[in-house]
C-alpha cells in the first residue's frame, strides 16, 4: 500500500491544472491555485515552461511561492520585465500560449463573472473586479477555467460577464472580434471542454470517486456530456509528493478549509 | 449622466485632451532643486476633487506613505483610478473619495476587501466606468503616446464596455477585415505619486523591476510628485537610466525612505504580509474594526516611522529587507526563512506586542 495520502480536491484541481499545460509553452501566471499547477508543471512534466506575469515579471529564476503576481519572486532576475500594456499585450500579438482564470461565477459557455452577484444596481455580493482577467481572457489562445463547482458557482448565465467566454456560444466570441478562447474548465469533479459547434459546456473527464450524476448535481444548468468519460488516474505518489514538499510546502493553496 | 457625487466636470475631464495638454504646457521647464517635504508636496499638489491615480502595483512599489499622508491632510471629494487601485478602498473608508473609475480592488487571494462591497452597497461612493486592468492601462499608455485614443481588443463583448461610458466599439475601419475593437480614449489623471529607488533633486526618477504603468502614468497625469526611496547624485540617474522619469514632468520630489511601507519595494524591502491579511480579514468586514484599523496604522501615525514603530521597528525592517533581497538573489537564498503565520480572520484588530 502506498503511504502518500490521496489528492484532495484542490490538490486534483492543481494537478489537472498542471496536466493542461504543454513543456515549452509560455504561460500566464494569474494567482493562487494556477501559479500552484504551472509550479507543479514545471517540476513534473514540463520543465521548460516561461512563466510571465501581469505586473511585468517575465521568465524569473525558481523561487519560493510568489504572494502576489507582483511579488519579487515574479521577476526574480528576470532578463527583462515589461510595462503592464505590453505584458498583456504579448497575448494579443500571440506570444502568449495558455492563461489560467478563476471567478465567482462560470456558466455554460464559460462566460467568467468576477465582478458583482446581483448587479451594481442591486449589489446582492461585491467582488473585486476585472483585474487582469478580462484581458488574458479576451486575448489569449488557450484560456483554462478553474473554479470549485456548486450550482451557484455554475449558472446558466452569470450575472455579469467580466470575461467573455463563448458569449451566447456558436460563432459569437468571433463575431465580437475577441481572440482565442477558452479550452477547459477545471473543477473538484473533472475535466470539461467547450462542444466545438454549440460552445456548451461539456463534461469530458472526472476525478477518482466522482461520477456524471455529481457533475450534474453541483451544476445549475444542463450539462454536456461526452460519449466517452475519461475517468482520470489518481496523481502518482510522486507528483503529489512534488506538489506537498516541494511547490506549496505551506499549503497555502492546496489544504482544504476546516 | 447623473452622478451621486461627481460633476460633469470632474467626469469629462479624465478624458479632456486638450486641457491636459495645456496644463502640461503651463508646467514650468525649469531644472530646479524641486524637493519638498512629503507634507508640503501632499499641500501643496494634492486638491480637493482631484482625479487621484493610484501607481505600482497595489502593494508593490506603491507610494503608500504619500497616500496615507493624503488621508491625514484630510483632502476629500478625490475620484480614484489606478491599475491596480486597492488601496482606494481606504480613502472611501474616511470618505475622502465617493467616486472611482474601477478595475480591480482586493488583495488577491489574501482576502476580499469588504469595505469596498459595503461603500459601493451602502451607495456611499460610486462607481463611475467599469475597466480591466489592461484597458485602464492602455488608455494610460495612450496618454503617454500622445493618442486621443488607442483600439483595442480587450473588453469587447463584455459588461464591462456596458458600464464603461467612455469606451466605443466599433467595427476597425483600416485592418485587413473589420473584425470589431474597442476604443479607449486617453486617460488623464489630475495628480499621482510615484514611489521610485531613486530620484535626483530636479526629479529625474529610475525605477527597479517592473514599472507597471507608471512611465505611462508619469506623462497622462497633470500632476506628478516623486517619492524616493533616497535622492542621488543626477550622474547615478544618468548611469542606469532604463525605467526613468524625466525632470520635467515632476513638479515635486519627496525623500521618504520606506515609503512603500507596510507594501513591498523591491531591492530595498519585503511586505508586512500580515499586515495586508490583516487588514482584509479582521478590519474591513467591519467597520467600526476597520475605522481602529485606519486609526491606528495612519490617522495616529505622524510619518512613516511611526509606521514602522508598530510593525516591529528595526526588527521587522532588518527582516523585511534580508527577504526582499533573497527575494530578488542579492543574497544567499537559503539563509532567509519566508515562513509566517497567515492571519486569522479571529485576530485581533491590533497585533499583539
């Protein structure tokens, strides 16, 4: 029997996380969980990653977690930093390979809300706003979506979209000039990507000891499923030994709340 | 447009080219001596109605002890702007700023700032145009480029070009198709500090690391004071210049050592981490906690110093710079330890002796 405990469920998320991205790609570092999966990335499969950062921080030597995409860490002897226009900019111009987004909300065509449940005329929750979300989502080519899934957290329309996803999906990102889009939702429950033709949501992949009927259950629209589920394999003792000693030592990101 | 708090005024004129340009023309040329002290520059350039940009990033070379010394001068009726701009959410908590041009207000995954939901719910300040950081940042850039505006593909068909007033989008008349952009005018914002390394007295000012958006910011705003951490000789500044202001866009330079305090300034020190959890998990979900907070980590502090008095004097400043520098490999990464213990939202408003 192995001693190494299972994954959590932010582990998992991580580790999926980590699993979208390719070895030589560049890659946007937004905060918390998806700096925890390109770290992992680059310790696991994918050793030779750029990492670049929305403050300006570009390609930084290995060091301690950052505490901000601002942190000193983000350009830890960096060959150069950039001004925040151009930093954004290299999505755009296509310089840029994957971005990871988080939110408050995601619905069914991955449409990100990270600015207000209720509207700003009848604040229900206040959230922080855009940041850079907007920006890696209207630009980048590969766009990842993390978020823990409950049916709030999964409407069929979020209640402001801050970051587009497939808008109404079909053809209509394209039609509103935006660029690449988002290839993968990350969850506790799996892996989804977007229906090439509607731009739905769709279930392709779950984690150990969950099944179709949660993915459904902790959604609030109607899923997507793919014939063919991928059940994913449970992380290798040593990538979750790698994740725990090595990339969030403090478990910061990858405990689970009490 | 109807506003709780702004004039028409104060709205149009983030976006008035021509007075920009006619203020920064009256900007007197001479290379002078321009130092102040922190409290004469606040006095002196920071107005009442202002259009005040927040520079850095958030807690990262951000001059936060020019704003904190913007709080105890009382200046009020200020409209916020800034790429990042959490620290805003302060100014609203005194109520010296009830309107801002928003992108983002938080401390990333350290917490939410509830004080911002509460403000904006309570409808105490109001939110003016909706933005992501690189548009904000683009309409910055603009400024600096002497655009009225630039085309961008950032926030189309988003909310956030519905909330946005200023924005346009429209199908591009000159590319190769007509795939849509969004028109983002220049912005100009009436005053901003700076938070540099180092500056000269005439106010030639070199940034280390990223600067963000101040070099854009440094020429859209209408009014520019310098921060320094310390004042050199002007061949220092002409020795490194990459990341540099020139002398003639300032109209003030302050010598405030730590005065990015309690945030990061990189090659000099490393942020009070608990100070930043602290402020958004125990203070502002409330607000009788968070006005003991403001209290006592500005109204009752004179400078900076006593500033640093509370986080921990030299102790905390002697750690705080052997982090920044490991941070950044100036020194031996393995002799300095980053470990903390985070901030309890249970804690107490004020940290324990």
């Amino acid at each position: 029997m192995s001693e190494v405990a299972p994954a959590n469920p932010l582990e998992m998320v991580a580790y999926n996380l980590s699993r979208q991205i390719e070895d030589n790609q560049v890659v946007y570092i937004g905060t918390g969980i998806p700096m925890v999966g390109a770290l992992l990335a680059r310790k696991t499969h994918a050793p030779n990653i750029t990492m670049v950062f929305e403050s300006g921080g570009q390609d930084p030597l290995e060091g301690d977690m950052p505490w901000s995409v601002g942190c000193p860490f983000t350009f830890r002897k960096s060959p150069m930093t950039m001004e925040m226009t151009a930093s954004f900019g290299q999505c755009s111009v296509g310089y840029v390979d994957i971005a990871f987004q988080g939110g408050a909300q995601i619905d069914m065509y991955g449409n990100v809300n990270t600015s207000v449940i209720g509207s700003y005329e009848d604040v229900q929750s206040l959230l922080p706003g855009s940041g850079g979300g907007n920006d890696l989502g209207s630009l980048t080519e590969k766009s990842v979506l993390v978020g823990l899934q409950t049916p709030d957290r999964f409407p069929e329309k979020v209640d402001f979209i801050t970051t587009p996803g497939y808008l109404e999906g079909g053809n209509s990102r394209k039609e509103a000039g935006l660029l690449g889009g988002p290839i993968a939702v990350i969850t506790q429950v799996g892996v989804y990507d977007f229906e090439p033709e509607s731009k739905k949501m769709r279930l392709i992949a779950i984690n150990p000891g969950m099944d179709t009927e949660m993915a459904n259950n902790l959604c609030g629209f109607e899923l997507l499923v793919a014939d063919e589920i991928k059940t994913i394999d449970p992380p290798p003792d040593d990538v979750l030994e790698i994740l725990r000693n090595d990339v969030d030592p403090r478990g910061v990101f990858i405990t689970m709340p009490a | 447009m109807s506003f709780l708090y702004t004039t028409e005024e104060q709205f149009h004129r983030l976006v008035d080219f021509e007075e920009a340009r006619e203020h920064h023309l009256r900007k007197d040329r001479t290379k002078k001596d321009k130092r102040l002290s922190l409290q004469e520059a606040v006095d002196r350039f920071v107005e009442d109605g202002d259009i005040f940009a927040e520079t850095g990033f958030a807690y990262v070379r951000a001059p936060i002890q020019a704003y904190y010394e913007t709080m105890r001068q009382g200046k009020k009726n200020l409209i916020g702007i800034g790429s990042p701009m959490s620290n805003c959410s302060k100014f609203m908590a005194l109520g010296l700023m009830k309107a801002i041009h928003l992108s983002y207000i938080g401390v990333e995954m350290r917490g939410n700032d509830k004080n911002f939901g509460r403000v904006i719910k309570n409808k105490e300040a109001e939110i003016l145009s909706l933005w992501s950081h690189g548009s904000m940042a683009q309409g910055f850039k603009a400024a600096q480029l002497g655009m009225p505006f630039v085309a961008s593909k950032q926030l189309l068909g988003s909310d956030l070009a519905k909330k946005n007033p200023f924005v346009k989008i429209m199908d591009n008349p000159v590319g190769k198709d007509d795939s849509p952009v969004c028109l983002i005018p220049a912005l100009f914002p009436d005053v901003c500090f700076i938070h540099v390394q180092k500056a000269d007295k005439y106010g030639n000012a070199a940034i280390e690391g990223p600067v963000v958006n101040d070099l854009a910011l440094a020429a859209a705003s209408r009014k520019l004071i310098i921060t320094a951490e310390k004042i050199v000789p002007e061949h220092d500044i002409r020795n490194d210049a990459d990341g540099s202001i020139p002398f003639w866009y300032v109209d003030a330079v302050a010598e405030v050592p730590y005065g990015a305090l309690p945030g990061c300034c990189p090659g000099h020190y490393y942020w009070s981490r608990e100070w930043w959890e602290r402020l958004v998990r125990v203070a502002t979900p409330d607000k009788e906690k968070l006005q003991q907070f403001l209290q006592y980590w500005i109204l009752d502090c004179k400078d900076q110093y006593d500033h640093i008095d509370k986080l921990g004097g030299i102790r905390f400043i002697d750690e705080a710079r052997r982090q920044a520098e490991a941070a950044q490999l100036f020194i031996d990464d393995s002799t300095v330890n980053y470990a903390y213990e985070e901030v309890k939202p249970t804690d107490n408003i004020i940290p324990e002796e």
